[in-house]
C-alpha cells in the first residue's frame, strides 16, 4: 500500500520540516510500507509528483487553524489521485469524530499518536484487519461516522525509529527539528497540548537525541537544529547529559530552543550546560507582565522567575526572545500597559505579540463560552493568529471591549517594535529589525485591503492549490 503524506501548512519566511510526517513515514516504512512525503513549502510542483507515485492513501496533518486549507487541500487530491484521504494531528486528536462530520471528502481521522495507527489503518484497508480494531481511529459506516476506542497516548519515543529526513529534501530547510519529548504535565488555560499530545511528560533520554543529532549530522551534514517539543527542562539532570554529550561527542552543533522552555525551569547551570553546547537562542513564553493574569491564566510563573531566566540567559551571551499574548481572561488596557512595562525591563532581542486566541477545547475556549462577548466558535478568526494583519478579536469582555483590544494590541506591537530598535541600536540586527517592521506593516495593508492572508503566496505557488490541478 502506497502512502503519500503531504504537509499543507505554509510558513514564510523561515521553513520548518515537518516532523509530524518525518515520523508517520518512519512508521509507515518501519511496518514495511512505501511511503513519500511532499511539503507544499518546498516543492510548487506537486501534480506530477502525486500523479507519479500513485498513492492509495494520502495523509494530512491538520491544526485547528489549518483546517480550511486542508480541506481545500483534500478535494483537489481527491481529483488528483482519487486515494483515500486520512488526516491526523493536534486539531483532529481534540475535535475527534467531529472532523469528519464537518468534511464530508475527508475519509479517516487518526486521533492521537499516528506511528502504530497509520501502518494499522493501511493493513485495514488491506483486507488484514478490521476497521474497527484500530485503535484511535474515525471512520464512516453506512452514513455515519464511527469513532474507535481511543489510543493511550503511551509510545516510548526512545524505541521509535529517527524521523524519516531523507524523504525530504533537507538542505532546502533552514535546520532540522529535534523533538525531545512529547505531552505537559502544566495546565495553561490557552493550551491544547494536553489533549493533542497528553498530560503525562514523556520525555526521550539523553542519549537517544544525542543518537539522533550525530546520525543527523552524519546522513544529511545538517550542524543546526532546533528543539520541537514543549518541555525541555522539566528533568535538569537530563538536560544536563544532553549538553554533555553533544560536547563529548564534539558535535560542533548550532541549535536554538526558542520554544519549550519555561522560565521557572531555566537555572544558571542549566542555561549555562546549554550555552556550552552550541545553543544559540532561547525563547521564553511570557505572556503577560500583570502578576494578576498570569495566575489567572495558570502560568504556574511569577514575573521575578521571568526576570530572573531572561537576564541569566542574556548574561550567558543567548539571543532572547519573548512572546506575549493581549487580551486574556482578567486582562484589561491597564494590564496591557503593565505588559508593555514590564517588556521593556527585559531587554529582549526579540519580541512577538499575539492578540489571544481560544483554542478549542482548551480551558480558555471553555471561558470565552460562557463569559466571553461575541465569541465566535466558528473559527473563522484562526488566520488571524498568523499575525497577518490587525487582528479583529476572537471576544470581548464587558471589562474589556473591542475597540480597546485591538487599541492595547495595536499599542503593544508598536511599543515592542520601538524597543527592539532601541535595544539594537546601533547593531548590525537594526537592519533586519527595521526590513521586518516595514515587510509587516506592507502584510498588514495587503490584508487590510484584500481581507486575506498575504503569506497564502506560498500556497498560490502550488500547482495542486490552485484552481483545476
Ligand atoms: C514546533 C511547533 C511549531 C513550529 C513549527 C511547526 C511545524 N510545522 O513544524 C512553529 C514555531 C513554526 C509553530 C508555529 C505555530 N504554531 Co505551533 N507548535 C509546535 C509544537 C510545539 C510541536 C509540533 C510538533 O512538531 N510535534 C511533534 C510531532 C511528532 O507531533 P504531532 O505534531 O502531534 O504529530 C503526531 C500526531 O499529532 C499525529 N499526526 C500529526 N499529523 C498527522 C497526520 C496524519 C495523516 C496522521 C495519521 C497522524 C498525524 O501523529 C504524529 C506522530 O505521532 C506544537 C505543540 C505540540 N506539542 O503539538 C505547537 C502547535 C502545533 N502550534 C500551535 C500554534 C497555535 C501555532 C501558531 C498559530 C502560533 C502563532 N500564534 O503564531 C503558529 C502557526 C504557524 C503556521 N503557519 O503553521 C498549536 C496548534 C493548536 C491547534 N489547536 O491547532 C500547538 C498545538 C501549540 C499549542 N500549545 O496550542 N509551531
Ligand atoms: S503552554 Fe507550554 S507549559 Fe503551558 S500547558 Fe502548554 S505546553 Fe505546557
């Protein structure tokens, strides 16, 4: 059984493999199955591709912001290839049976882990097993849609074979994904990861990501990574070993952790191990600067533990980023002011704003429910999240109106803009800070004017996307 998996997210600038499908190919082929991957970022010529291999099942993953595109996705390979269709991913383990009850073309949902499920779904199809079997599965039966026992979110990442990279062209990317653990056992009220990857810590040891940076290096001559998982420093003692053994093994690695690392977590030893071991930037979810909402929103950090992580990372000579959101629960414009303040103590390299976004089922999504103004389950609001353009929000609160959310968000970009400069002048990065701000403010007017998202041109170069492939 031939399986072609297609990876539909756009990005632009910065290409990131994708290494939710490294990893079902990894399966797929470890169970004795043919599998290629396509990255619409990458390859504009995708028909003839999928004309060529011929698939009998085509895979997409999906996030609750891509679900549009998938689905626009899905109907043209369907006039492609006629294959069957099966999406997976973070949208799909949350919404479950409910994804093929919006999208009718759409024929299988894998919901949860997708390494066992997928090999067992091809054997299905097979005629070797049946439908019903597969664990964490949604299929249609006689016009309805039938939903599995779910699948315990309990692979042992260590026994998984490496992420399939040669299926990809790697020197078209900008570095290679390391995915060092999966699930978080926090309970940010913005965050799905909990129903997308599970609540327990999973993380894989020391020396299986050592393992895979070297036979990264020794397969594809990659030498610059990035750390793709959410939790990094929840075992410092593994951390540590990490660092350890890439300097041992003189790896000679650059690597960033710009996400996953949670500032309550981030010793001097620990960012000290990391910094030694060729890890260049570290990033920092902040979120708010109001003492008073981030315990509203379950940070489960204090601003002195913020302070603290980023002033010991910049004395350890990383580039620091921080993220921010505008408008959470309890958040009003004076707490947006206490934001701005508070980001402009830090001195970040780098700072990025996001007008916030309940993401379904997540705590937040459960409050904007029942105390939110307007709040729009429809999703239409999820391209906005891609900071595309001024951002309509996805509520309002009677506290907090509108107009005043998108004034504190409008604020807070501009503050953060002018702070970065500031705080480059007069290095050389002014350059690129300066290139950045015009390039959003040219997004911002195209998406003002024409109502979409200007980065779809990564989309619109695809043969497969566009109008009759
Ligand atoms: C790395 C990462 C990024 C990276 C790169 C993403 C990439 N494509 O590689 C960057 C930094 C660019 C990024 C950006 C964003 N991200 Co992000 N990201 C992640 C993160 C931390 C890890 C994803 C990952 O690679 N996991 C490792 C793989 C192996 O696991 P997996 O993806 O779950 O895949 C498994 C299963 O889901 C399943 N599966 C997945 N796909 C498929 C497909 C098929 C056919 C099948 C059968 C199974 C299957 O099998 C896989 C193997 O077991 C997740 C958090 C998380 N833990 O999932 C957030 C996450 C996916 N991101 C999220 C968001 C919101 C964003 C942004 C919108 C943030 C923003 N405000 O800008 C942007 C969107 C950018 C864009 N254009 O897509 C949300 C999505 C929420 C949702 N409901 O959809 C998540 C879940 C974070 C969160 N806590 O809410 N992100
Ligand atoms: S935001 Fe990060 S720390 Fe918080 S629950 Fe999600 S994955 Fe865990």
């Amino acid at each position: 059984m031939k399986t072609l998996l297609i990876n539909p997210t756009y990005f632009d600038p910065i290409r990131y493999p994708p290494a939710n499908l490294a990893y079902l190919a990894s399966g797929l082929r470890a169970a004795g199955e043919e599998v290629a991957i396509i990255d619409v970022n990458i390859g504009p010529r995708c028909v003839d591709a999928i004309r060529a291999f011929s698939p009998d099942v085509v895979g997409f993953p999906m996030m609750s912001f891509s679900e549009p595109t998938v689905a626009k996705f899905v109907k043209k390979v369907k006039k492609v290839a006629g294959a069957k269709v099966v999406v997976g991913g973070p949208h799909v383990s949350i919404m479950q049976e409910d994804v093929l009850a919006s999208h009718p073309e759409i024929d299988f949902a894998v919901i949860g882990e997708g390494e066992k499920a997928l090999p067992e779904l091809c054997a299905a199809l097979r005629g070797k097993r049946a439908l019903g079997s597969v664990r964490g599965l949604a299929y249609r039966e006689g016009g309805s849609v039938l939903k599995t026992a779910l699948r315990e979110y309990n692979i042992r990442l260590d026994e998984l074979p490496f992420p399939a990279w040669d299926l990809l062209d790697v020197r078209r990317y900008d570095f290679l994904p390391v995915v060092d653990s999966r699930g978080c056992p926090y309970r940010c009220n913005y965050c799905c990861v909990k129903d997308a990857q599970g609540r327990a810590w999973r993380p894989r040891s020391a020396e299986n990501i050592v393992d895979e940076i070297q036979w990264d290096i020794r397969q594809f001559g990659v030498r610059r990574f990035y750390i793709d998982g959410d939790n990094l420093l929840v075992d410092a003692g593994r951390i540590l070993k990490i660092c350890d053994g890439i300097r041992r093994r003189d790896l000679r690695i650059r690597w960033v952790a710009t996400q996953g690392v949670r500032a309550d977590l981030a010793t001097g030893e620990v960012l000290s191990a990391m910094r030694g071991a060729g890890c260049e930037a570290v990033g920092f979810g902040i979120e708010s600067g109001d003492e008073e909402v981030l315990q509203g929103i379950h940070k489960g950090e204090t601003l002195a533990e913020i302070s603290s992580a980023v002033k010991m990372a910049r004395d350890r000579g990383f580039y620091v980023t921080g993220c921010f959101m505008v408008g959470n629960v309890g958040e009003t414009m004076s707490s947006v002011k206490k934001s701005i303040a508070f980001m402009k103590t830090l001195r970040l390299d780098a700072i990025y704003v996001n007008s916030v976004v309940p993401y379904p089922k997540t705590d937040l999504w459960e409050w904007a429910k029942s105390h939110a103004i307007g709040f729009r389950e429809d999703r239409a609001f999820f391209p906005a999240t891609l900071q595309a353009g001024d951002v309509e929000p996805a509520f309002e609160t009677r506290e907090f109106p509108r107009d005043e959310r998108i004034r504190a968000y409008r604020l807070f970009l501009r503050e953060a803009f002018w702070t970065q400069v500031r705080h480059h002048f007069p290095r050389r990065a002014l350059f690129g800070i300066l290139l950045k701000g015009l390039k959003e403010r040219l997004a911002k007017l195209a998406y003002r004017v024409s109502g979409k998202d200007p980065r779809e041109r990564v989309l619109k170069r695809c043969d497969l996307w566009r109008e009759n492939p």
